[in-house]
C-alpha cells in the first residue's frame, strides 16, 4: 500500500518502503526497532500504520552503505543524533552533510558550520581530516533508481506519493508486473505505452527483488 497525504515527500508503509529501498523487511524492521527511522503512525480505517516517507528511503539507503563499510547500528545511530543535537534539532540535517567512513569512525562536514568541519560524529565533537560524499543525495537517490539503467522510470515523491511509476505516467511498476504475472500481456492492458516503457517497468522489478 501506497498513499499519497499531501505533503510532497511520499508515504510508505513498510513493506513497500522495504521492497523500495530494497532492504530486507527484517532488517527495516530491526532498524526501526532500534529507533534510526522515524515513521508517523496514520490510521487507516480503524487501524493505526506506521508510514515511511522518501526521505526516510534516502535514510535506508544510507544506512545500508555505512553498514557496509563495517559501522555498527549504534554507532549510526550516534551519528546521526549527534548531527541532529549539533545541527539545533534538525533531523534532516544530514541530508546537508558530506559524510565519511574511516576506520569505522563516521565523520561528518558541514559546507555552513566550517567551525564544526570535519566532526567525528560517532564519537561526538572529535575532529577528522579527510571529507567524502560530497555528493551523498544525488548518489543515494541513485541507489534507488539508477538512471542509466531505468530511463523510463521515475520515483517522484509528488506522484502517487513516490511509487516508481513510468515517466510521464501513474501507472506503477508494480502494475506492470502484476498484469504479467496473472498471464496477460501489459501492452493489452496498457496500450498507450511502448515495448520499452513495459520492458523497463519490468527490469525495475527484478531489481527491486534484488538484495
């Protein structure tokens, strides 16, 4: 499930968020245990769900690297709190940042706080000497839909609150899929787009159940 609430940054429940940010559901599970996403708990008829914004897909993605580079969970998750105290509460404030790894030491630069650069965030105010990701966002946001791979797909948080759809379209990848895997062919039920549009609709697919 997908819903769309109005404020331009997407919303996810979590298994979707999962399968997007192409984590294991267990491990999402665990990360939001341990209080490194922060989802808002919207009722759905009758019911309270936690949902997941594309910010918070962004954040997915950047945990997977650092852990990929042998940082713990509590140590990301001091990171990140230390960067949120230093930065007067702002819990995005590391979308601003150019972070780097060293070591298992997770430092942290301002490009606006040059008093503060660089900050070993995982061990509080510490100094380190050498920055990387300069480019963090853009990167991340190339994890979750690597352009060259899918120049027909878009995940844009204002459409249908950021499911990767065809460029131009509403109509999901998802959809895609779906109408493939119940034996009916997509270009019958979506006669509008082209062989490459489903093709690469369904190549996101496989790539989203990729881990």
């Amino acid at each position: 499930m997908v819903a769309t609430m109005g404020f331009g940054v997407g919303a996810y429940s979590p298994s979707v968020a999962a399968r997007v940010a192409r984590i294991e559901y267990q491990n999402f599970q665990a990360w939001a245990k341990a209080n490194l996403l922060h989802p808002t708990p919207v009722a759905f008829d009758a019911k309270r769900e936690n949902i997941y914004t594309y910010r918070d897909l962004l954040l997915i993605r950047l945990i997977m690297r650092l852990r990929e580079k042998g940082v713990r969970t509590k140590e990301i998750k001091a990171a990140l709190e230390t960067i949120e105290m230093m930065s007067g509460g702002d819990r995005d404030a590391w979308m601003k940042a150019t972070i780097i790894v060293t070591d298992g030491v997770v430092a942290v630069f301002f490009p606006d706080k040059p008093e503060w650069n660089p900050v070993a965030a995982a061990l509080g105010t510490q100094k380190m000497a050498v920055v990387f990701f300069p480019n963090l966002i853009n990167e991340l946001k190339e994890e979750l839909l690597p352009a060259d791979r899918f120049p027909y797909i878009e995940i844009d948080p204002e459409v249908l609150g950021g499911a990767p759809v065809i460029k131009g379209t509403r109509i999901t990848t998802r959809a895609i899929a779906s109408v493939r895997e119940s034996g009916e062919n997509p270009k019958e039920a979506y006669p509008s787009l082209t062989d490459q549009q489903i093709a690469n609709a369904e190549a996101y697919e496989e790539f989203l159940a990729e881990t």
